[in-house]
C-alpha cells in the first residue's frame, strides 16, 4: 500500500500533481474539505454535526475530521493506496494520522512538499484571479492564506523530517518537471516495498520445492537456513568450520549463528522484490528475531502461507522420499518421521498461532500434484503484490 501526503502552499499546483498521482498510482485521494463537504450533502451523523459547528461559525474539530478520514480509509482499503491533501494541517494533526495509520496497520511512506517562494505562489494566484472568478484570489486573502499556511504547516513539515519521510521538490521549476520529479520519489518508495513471505508447513508439506519455484518465477530471495549452512560448510568459512564442530557433536545450531548469516543474506541480496523464509522461523524466539531483523533493514513480513496436508499423507511422502536422494536424516525411519512431525507441532505451531493473530495466515491445500499447489501459492502471491502497490 503506498501512502502519500502532499503538501505545499496556496498556488504551489498541489491541484495538478494530485491528479497525476491519483491516476498513475491509482490511489484514493483524501482532501478533508472534500471529504466535509460530501458528508454534510449526504446529511450522514458526522455531516450533520459538521454542518451546525459550521453554522455557527466554529472550526470542525479534530475528533470528526479523523472520524471522516478513518471511514473514508477502512472503506476504501482495497484500493492501491491514499493520497492525502492538506492534512494534516497542524502538528497535532500529524500526530493523530500517525495513530491512525498504526491502528490500520499500514504507514506513511513519505511527505512531498513543492517548495515555491511566496511572491511566486502570490503572483500564481493573482494571475489565476484574472479568470478565476474567485473572491479569495485577491492580494489579502493571499497573503493571509499563505501566513496561515506558514504558522500551522511548518511545524507539520519539520515533524516528518524528524521522521525521515520528508521530500522536498522545487515547485516553481514547470509541471512536466515537477511531475518527474515526484514519480522518480513514489518509484523510489516503491521499490522499498518487499514482499515478505514466510512459508509454514510440515515436513513432508513441499515446502522446499514450492518455495524455490516460486522464487525463481517472482523475483523472490529464497532463504533457506539449512541450505545456508551446509553452504557455509561447503566454503570452509570460520562459520562453516564451526557449524560442522557443532553437527559432529550433535549440537544444534544456535540462532546467533543463523542470525548472521540470514541478515547477510537480507544486506547482500540486490533488485530483488522480496524473500521467501522457508525453516525459519521454527520458534517463538526465532519470530521474535526475524521481525527485528526486517525492520532493521525497513521492511516486515508481508504474507504467511501455511501449506495443509493431513499427517498420514505425510509420513507416505516422507517415506517415499527416504527411497530418494533428496532423503533428509529424519527420514530414516517411521518412528523418525513422527519425532520430526512432533517436533514441529510442539515448536512450530505456536508460532504460526503467534502470527495468525499479528497477520492473519493463509491456510493452502497441499493435496494434490505439484502444479495444482503451485497454483493455489501464487495466486495469494500474486494477491500480495496488488497489495503493495
């Protein structure tokens, strides 16, 4: 989902640029007036309290602003994005918008402001009034207009660049120009945008060659962390020596170990749209540890996929595949199989229980050949890549 407040002051083209964004983009476009406006002529409870504090002669308040703003969002929420004009206005505003992008559990991706001068923005509005026909483009209103955009706004800008979301584009350069430059911004925030996968499933389930396969076709990181480290074993790296060490003495792996080498992954990994975790995480810890690492590289899990398949349906793969070279030590034997699958369901489950609560997790039926299950994947993953545009 891609969030974007677009600032500048009266006569910066904010107008203009809206629609280019609301139509590239496909965002839903927020302007509280607008939003004010149409509440109050479908006469819905918000409009018409709206409209008597209006009456009145007062200011709407903050408490039914972001009442309008939150239905507006929660209604609209399929859609690729918003972009919000003109709020937030004031400090704590930004704040409030802060909340309520936390309680929807999405984010501001960045602030663009077009920086124009004030004789320039005073000059574009007086030149509109020639054929405007409008009261408010006059030389006092302007000036009024553009002090009041100073006193309240400027304290909203530095809060997002306290933030490190803020973008600044030279607004009195032509609208072709301006337009490149806030497309190159949103393609930059864009491609900040993973697509984060974490793939659950028995052994037995496909996991391993679903994931691969499906790396290969989306432009996805595969990460395995057992294949991680026989690779390490394989390169006679300081690592690698010390995790034979710990298989030959039938250690397991600790996570400060795999910690390093799957955050060496997440630095190293370049033009890609996305990883997909496949054995990690197996534990409570470990999930603790790999949302902590993605937001450390400013990312988080995006999707979490569990692949169904009943158990007596397992051990038959398990066992066939113990026939194979793709044989895994536990699939030695029967009473092995079960100590694996037990092992999963007393580690594992929970996890899975940790993150249908955070996420939601997304149930597939593994049942069936390999292209029938690929399918059922990569529509939720095709789904996922809507989601972040």
């Amino acid at each position: 989902m891609l969030n974007i407040a677009l600032f500048g002051p009266p006569g910066a083209g904010k107008g203009t640029q809206s629609e280019f964004l609301v139509n590239k983009y496909k965002l839903f476009y927020i302007s509280t007036g607008d939003l004010l406006r149409k509440e109050i002529k479908n006469q819905t409870k918000l409009g018409v309290e709206a409209q008597s504090i209006i009456a009145e002669g007062g200011l709407v308040s903050d408490e039914i602003i972001v009442q309008i703003i939150e239905k507006t969002i929660t209604d609209n929420f399929d859609s690729n994005g918003f972009l919000f004009d003109g709020f937030p206005r004031t400090y704590i505003q930004a704040y409030i918008l802060e909340g309520l992008m936390l309680k929807l559990n999405t984010s501001l991706n960045c602030l663009v402001s077009l920086n124009v001068p004030e004789d320039v923005s005073t000059q574009r509005l007086l030149d509109r009034g020639k054929t405007s026909g409008r009261s408010d483009d006059n030389e006092i209103v302007i000036r009024n207009r553009l002090r009041e955009y100073n006193d309240k706004t400027l304290p909203v800008l530095q809060f997002y660049k306290d933030k490190g979301i803020y973008k600044e584009i030279d607004g009195t350069k032509s609208i072709e120009n301006v337009t490149e430059d806030i497309n190159h911004i949103i393609k930059d925030e864009l491609s900040k945008s993973l697509l984060n996968i974490v793939l659950f499933g028995y052994p037995g389930s496909g996991r391993g060659s679903l994931g691969k396969a499906l790396a290969k076709e989306y432009g996805l990181e595969y990460v395995a962390t057992g294949a991680m480290l026989d690779s390490e074993i394989k390169t006679g790296s300081e690592i690698g020596n010390r995790i034979k060490e710990l298989y030959e003495n039938g250690q397991l792996v600790p996570d400060e170990i795999v910690v390093q080498l799957i955050e060496k992954k997440l630095a190293n990994s370049k033009d890609i749209k996305g990883f997909i975790f496949k054995g990690y995480p197996r534990t409570l810890v470990q999930s603790y540890i790999l949302d902590g690492l993605l937001k450390k590289h400013g990312s988080a899990i995006s999707k979490i996929i569990e692949i169904e398949v009943p158990t007596l349906e397992l051990i038959k793969r398990l066992d066939a595949r113990s026939k194979t070279e793709s044989a895994m030590p536990y699939d030695a034997s029967t009473a092995r199989i079960v100590q694996r699958l037990q092992e999963h369901e007393q580690k594992t489950i929970p996890v899975i229980e940790k993150y249908n609560q955070l996420h939601g997790v997304t149930k597939i039926d593994g049942l069936g050949n390999f292209e029938e299950v690929y399918k059922r994947i990569a529509y939720e993953i095709e789904n996922g890549f809507k989601n972040l545009r």
